[in-house]
C-alpha cells in the first residue's frame, strides 16, 4: 500500500518533530520514527483501525499525545491529520476530499 501525506498532516509532523526537539535533542527524531511505525500498522491492516467520522480512521502513536487520522482510497493510505490529543477534534475535517 502507498502512502501519500495531506499537506496539512506532513506541516503537523514536522511542527511536532521540531517542538520535541527544541525540548530535548533527538526526541523530533524518535517522533518521526513513532509516526512512521504508526502509519506502518495502518497500511498493513487499515480494517483493524476505528472509524472515527466519514470513512476517516484513527492509529494513535505509540509513546506521544498524537494520532494519525488516514483514509484509504484502493491501495493508497493518505494521511490527513497528525494530531495532538488536546487539539479541538476533527479541526482537520475540511482537509477531507
């Protein structure tokens, strides 16, 4: 399966790496790999992920406040949302096509 970053959800991620690191040197870097993992068990079995508001599905990141919030469309994953849990839900959802 292909993964494909909604720009929006690719900003997120790096916002969020940068923070982590700004607060401890090399903690972006273990952020990064934690989504990457995420996104990893996404793709390999999107039906074992909640429904969480019209075909939009939620993994939550090992180890950090965050969850990826992804669709799939055939055999593409796209990434709509890397999210903090404190953020205002669904703040995201006029990123869906």
């Amino acid at each position: 399966m292909h993964v494909k970053f909604e720009e929006g959800a690719r900003a997120e991620l790096f916002e969020a790496a940068l923070r982590y690191d700004q607060q401890q040197l090399g903690l972006g870097d273990a952020f990064g790999q934690a989504v990457e993992r995420a996104v990893g068990k996404a793709a390999a079995d999107p039906s074992r992920f909640p429904i969480v508001i019209a075909g939009v599905k939620r993994c939550r990141v090992t180890r950090f406040p965050y969850c990826i919030y992804f669709q799939v469309t055939g055999d593409v994953l796209y990434v709509v949302a890397v999210a903090h849990h404190s953020r205002q839900p669904e703040y995201w959802k006029d990123r869906l096509s």
